[in-house]
C-alpha cells in the first residue's frame, strides 16, 4: 500500500495499515509478528530490528525509533508504494529551479569571502553588499532572472534574510510537521527555510522530492550544506532537516 501521508507511531490504529506493516514484517523474516489491532510495542520493537538492519534509499543506516515515516516506509515497502509529489511547480518556479542549476559550482572568491562576481551580483539584487551571507539572495535573484525571461513580476519576497523571507512571504507556507508528515505537500521549485535561532538561517531551492528526502540548489553552501559555505551546490537533505518549512509561489 502506499505511505500514508503521516508518520506512523505507538498506538496507531487503522487496522489496514496496521496490518500491512506487520505482514511486512513477516515477509521479511523479522516476526513472527502477531496480528493486532493496534501499532503496539511488539510491532515498534520488530520496526526499531528492521530500522537497525536496513538503510534508506541513499544508503545511510535508518534512524531506530520504532516510527515509520517516509524514509522507512519506502525502505519497507519500496519505493514503488509511495506515492510521489506532483513533478511540477508552476511556470516562475520552475524557471527559477533551472536558472539555479545553471549556476551550480559557482564558488566565492576568493573562498570564504562571500564575494566574487557572480555572488556580488545575487547580493546586489537585493541591495545587499559583497561580503554578507548570500543563500537568501541567490534564491531571490534565480527568481528574479526567471521573472524576467518570462515577463513577470518576481512574487519572492526581496530580503538577504532567511527568516525575514519566511516572516514577511506572501507566497504559501508549508510549516515542518506538515511536510514531515505529508510529502506530498512539496514541489520543485518551492524555498526551503531553516531556522538556526537568533535570526539566523538557510535557505534554497527545491530541485525535486524523493521519498523523505528533498534535493536542493543551495547557494552558500559546501558539499556538506554547511549553511555558510563557498559556493552554489546540488544537495540532498532529509525533509525532517527543514525545521522551518517551505514556501511555494
């Protein structure tokens, strides 16, 4: 069957789902599982056995909490039961997702200086000098470009500031739960925005949305998302990293 759109926990109750999981389980050797009515503790404790024997879809060891979000039920299941988002965004999205990977391995210089000429000019296009933080302003500025080839108004809300975008947007918001719990929620080209206290933040683009992962276009980065990096990069995170959430335009 596929994902639910919500992650499953202790005393879940559709006996459909209920039922499905535990007959994986048992498939798979990991029973037996007794049928029950309900998600209970010998169901969680055959999940967390499960969760410490397999990796996800990357390769990576699950995370054993007994919970099936996405990432483990498409480690469960296969990829085949869960249904994936809607590929597309709207026209300025889209545009904005492909004016981004162009700018992918644009690198600051010189590194860790915040400048260079292309990172010059995203800031400028939010009247933001060289030398400040600049994930906020690629993603204003690939939006930008895109409004402009297509002859529109550009709908991001112009800041270098992560969560000065997120507070002030008027696109629509996709708080964290709600994308955790529901992936199909997401499209490429929506605005991630994580939170990192005192109003500080990250933010990119979505590239597309696999299972409970997203890949992204991230300007400021490195290779391992720092939030501070040196350059424009193509990432893959966990949903459950975005602590903020997303906005669509």
């Amino acid at each position: 069957m596929n994902y639910p759109n919500r992650v499953i926990t202790l005393g879940e109750r559709d006996p459909e789902i209920v039922k499905a999981i535990q007959d994986r389980l048992n498939e798979l050797g990991l029973g037996p599982v007794p049928p029950t009515d309900n998600y209970g503790p010998k169901t969680v404790a055959t999940v967390k056995l499960f969760q410490a024997t397999h990796r996800d879809q990357n390769g990576n060891p699950l995370v054993i909490d007994g919970k099936i979000g996405a990432i483990t039920w498409t480690a469960l299941f296969g990829p085949e039961n869960f249904t994936e988002p809607n590929a597309n965004g709207d026209e300025i999205s889209m545009e904005a997702t492909n004016v981004a990977l162009s700018q992918v391995g644009v690198m600051e210089n010189p590194p860790g200086s915040n400048k260079g000429p292309e990172v010059n000019e995203y800031l400028a296009s939010v009247n933001c000098p060289p030398g400040n933080f600049w994930c906020a302003s690629f993603v204003y500025w690939s939006f930008n470009e895109a409004a402009k080839k297509l002859n529109l108004n550009n709908p991001v809300f112009k800041t270098a500031g992560c969560m000065s975008h997120w507070k002030n947007t008027k696109g629509k918001k996709i708080i964290a739960k709600d994308a955790v719990n529901n992936p199909s929620l997401l499209r490429p080209g929506q605005i991630f925005i994580i939170d990192h206290g005192g109003g500080l933040g990250h933010t990119g683009i979505l590239e597309r949305i696999e299972g409970g992962f997203i890949h992204t276009i991230e300007g400021n980065s490195n290779s391992t998302g720092s939030s501070n990096g040196i350059g424009v990069f193509q990432l893959t995170r966990k949903i459950v990293q975005i602590n903020r959430g997303f906005i669509e335009y």
